[in-house]
C-alpha cells in the first residue's frame, strides 16, 4: 500500500510538471525508463521533472522525454496509465506535433531504436527460455545420465518454445512498431512458418506464384523476416484501410492487404531478412575472428555510452548469432560490462568512511551484478566523469581477455550474475567466464581506485 501511495504521488508530480494528462500524447517504457511523447513541448517543465523524488534522471531524446525511474518502472507506469488515462498499448508516434522542436536520430540511430522496438517485448519470453536452457545445461553437467530423461524433454519444451516460435513474438511486437493489429503481425509470422514452406516435400525448393518464385526457407527462430514482412503489410494495410469504407473495413481490408503482400514478402523481403541476419552474423564473426581483442576492447569499452544514450537493437544479432552458430559472443561482453560498473563504484566506495553515500555505492554496484546498470550510470558515472572511464577502461580489459580466451554463450539471457548458468559447456568455457569476470570487476575498481586516489 505504501509503494502504492509513492507511485501515485510520483506519478502526479509527473503529470504536473508535464503540462497535465492532455499534454501527454504517448506513453511507455523499457527496463528502467518512462518514456512520454508531448503533445506540446513548450508545456513541459524539465527543471521541475529534474526535481522530483523518484526520478535519478531526465534524458530528452527524438522528441521523447524518458524519465529514468528504475527497476521500479513498470509499476509505475501501470499507474501513470491509470491516472492519465493514456492508453498503454498505443505506439510511439513519431509524426509530433508541429509545436514539439524534435531532433531526428540519424538513420542508423532509427533503424537500431525500431530494431530494439520489435524485439524487446519479447526479451521477457526469450530471457526465460534463455534461463531454462541454462538450467538444463547446468543438470546435465552435473548429472550427465539424465540428459535423456523424460524431465530433461519437458523442460527443453519450455527452453526451445520463445526460439522455435519467435517469429510469432517478433511479429506481435513489430505489429504494434508499424501500428497495426497486433493479430496481424502473428498471422504474417504464421505464413512465414506454414509447414508446406518449412518443410517442402523431397526435390522442392520453391513455389511459382505468377511471375516470380516463392523459395522454400525454414523461418524458425528468424528476426529479420518477419520485421521486414510486417513492415511490408503494415505499410499495404495503411493504404488500403484508409480508402476502404468503414462499413467493410473489417472485411476486406485485411484480406486484400495479405493478398497482396504475402507473395511479395514470402518471395522477396524475408529471403532478405536471412540475408541480413546471415551478413552480420558473417561479418561480426569476421571483425571478432580477425581483429578479437581488439573488437572485443571496442565493443565492450563503449558499452556504458550505449545505455545511456539508450542505442539498442543489438539482441537482434545476438540472437541471429545463437541460431546460426549456437553461441554467441556479443551478449557476454554486456555482462562484463555491468560487472565493471559494479567494480567501478566499489573502487569509489572503498575511499567513503560509513556513510548513506557509501552505502548508496554498495547497493547500486550490487544491483549492476544482476543486470541493471542504469541507476549507476546515470545516477554516478555520467555526472561524475571517473566511474565512468573506470567501467568503459575496465570494460575494455575484460572484452579483449574474453576474446582471448574465446568465452561465449549459449542462450539469451540477461546479462547477469543469475546467466552463468549458459556458459556450462562440456569443456572449460564456464571457469574462463570467471576469470573473466574477476577481470572485468577487478580492473574496473582498481582503475576507480587509482582515480579516486587522486587528491586533487
């Protein structure tokens, strides 16, 4: 009851400062992140929004205003939905308003911030899948003679299900990105995994419709096809329902827009879409294969700059990594990433007599052992300076040791001290992971240490 009442009086003091529930043209969130589109900027109080109890930061971004909360947020926001009155499930528009003065992201920045937008709701269902495959990893090490057991089938059900299916979870997700029925996107994702398609009879690579051939791909666990397929309908849809009448809509605007668009994206944009993910599996693979420690030390350095200007959509190539080579070597480097920022406030920690500031350092680092490393981005390392070329030098150290000792991952999870459990291999993968570890966190304080040391 009482984190209720906090929420609420969070939520109020929020609304105030915006200019009210009627300046508030969208709202949603991420992991630790309000995130509310103005109707009119000019209404919003910034300095206000910096003042509130609740709020470690304020980051105005691509006519955006994300309001980092925590780990706390989806809470939060359940509230802030009910008391705006904002519709939860509604997209982030990005046609504003024209009194709203927005910086538009360079294309990358686009493409990277829709890419994370069609596969981050479903991170929760792949994270958990992720976790189960681990478990199982780590039963079978242990117990070797049950990997063919009856619990072992059951619980590789429950592990493969968010990456066999994910062309359905992707496709709801990309669904509400393009503003459309989400039914539609895992209708699209159902074509893409049609039975006929994925496993087409002997001496069948192909299907002709009219014109042009329809190839006969397995979609299972695929990303890129079912966005770019979706985006394809999306985009037929729109043109057609708005010149359909609205008496028929329902009918006919679905129907048509998947008549038209199935063949030209089962034929063209999801061959492309396995075209892309295979191009940047090879091409990552490349860059860490012949420039390892280096592309390692790059990749992870910059990891911290990456969260707190909110650049996302790599657990697109993660997970295109996973399904291609079975492993992945991306995702570890977020892990020792958190653990430096851990380290890093330890350093600073350790030159604090008992005090609520050190034991503010110790519970945030501690926090960033699990995975969430905003709190001690935004709250100490970027209005500090220090912590954050600890962690970013740290993080450099561990990502090179980690490509030298080639340590990888096996399934998607979140980069935590609760993953461990899918680096289990049958060979020595899991004690290179620890002393990776020790590296990333041991570096990254000593580094905060020395800073810190310095009495000027």
């Amino acid at each position: 009851m009482a984190q209720k009442l906090e929420n609420e009086r969070l939520v109020n003091d929020i609304l105030k400062a915006f200019g009210g529930k009627e300046n508030v043209k969208n709202a949603f969130h991420c992991v630790t992140r309000l995130r509310l589109v103005p109707v009119n900027r000019d209404l919003v109080d910034l300095e206000a929004l910096k003042q509130i109890k609740g709020i470690m930061q304020v980051v105005e971004s691509s006519g955006q205003i994300q309001l980092v909360i925590g780990t706390t947020v989806p809470d939060v926001y359940e509230d802030f939905i009910q008391i705006s009155g904002v519709k939860a499930e509604e997209a982030i528009d990005e046609d504003l308003h024209d009194t709203v003065e927005e910086k538009k992201p360079n294309i990358l920045i686009q493409g990277l911030n829709t890419l994370a937008a069609c596969v981050t709701p479903g991170l929760y269902a792949i994270v958990a899948g992720g976790m189960v495959k681990g478990i199982i990893s780590l039963i079978t090490a242990l117990i070797p003679s049950a990997s063919g057991s009856d619990v072992i089938t059951v619980l590789n059900a429950v592990g493969d299900a968010p990456f066999y299916f994910m062309p359905f979870i992707i496709g709801y997700a990309s669904a509400k990105r393009f503003k459309v029925k989400e039914v539609f996107g895992i209708m699209t994702a159902g074509i893409l995994m049609y039975s006929t398609f994925m496993t087409p009879a002997e001496g069948i690579t192909g299907y002709k419709f009219l014109f042009f051939n329809i190839p006969a791909y397995n979609y299972k666990s695929s990303i890129f096809p079912v966005i770019l397929s979706v985006w394809l309908f999306s985009v037929i849809f729109h043109f057609i329902d708005k010149r359909m009448p609205k008496n028929i809509r329902i009918v006919f605007s679905g129907a048509l827009s998947f008549v038209i668009s199935a063949p030209l994206f089962l034929a063209f944009l999801a061959p492309l879409g396995n075209f892309i993910a295979g191009t940047l599996v090879n091409s990552f693979g490349w860059l860490f294969t012949h420039a390892g420690p280096l592309a390692g030390a790059l990749f992870c350095g910059i990891i911290p700059l990456t969260v707190i200007f909110g650049i996302k959509g790599w657990s697109a190539i993660e997970l295109a990594n996973i399904n291609t080579l079975g492993y992945d070597y991306m995702l570890p480097n977020f892990f020792y990433s958190n653990l430096a920022v851990s380290g890093a406030l330890f350093g600073k920690a350790l030159h604090l007599k008992a005090s609520e500031e050190k034991s503010a350092l110790i519970s945030t680092g501690l926090v960033c052992i699990l995975g969430i490393t905003e709190p001690a981005l935004y709250g100490y390392a970027l209005p500090e300076k220090k912590p954050l070329y600890a962690c970013m030098a740290g993080g450099a150290v561990a990502g090179a040791v980690a490509m030298l000792l080639g340590v990888v991952t096996y399934s998607f999870s979140m980069p935590g001290i609760t993953s461990i459990a899918t680096y289990m291999d049958s060979g020595n993968n899991f004690l290179l992971l620890l002393i990776v570890m020790a590296v990333a966190w041991g570096a990254s304080f000593a580094i905060s240490f020395i800073l810190y040391n310095d009495k000027k």
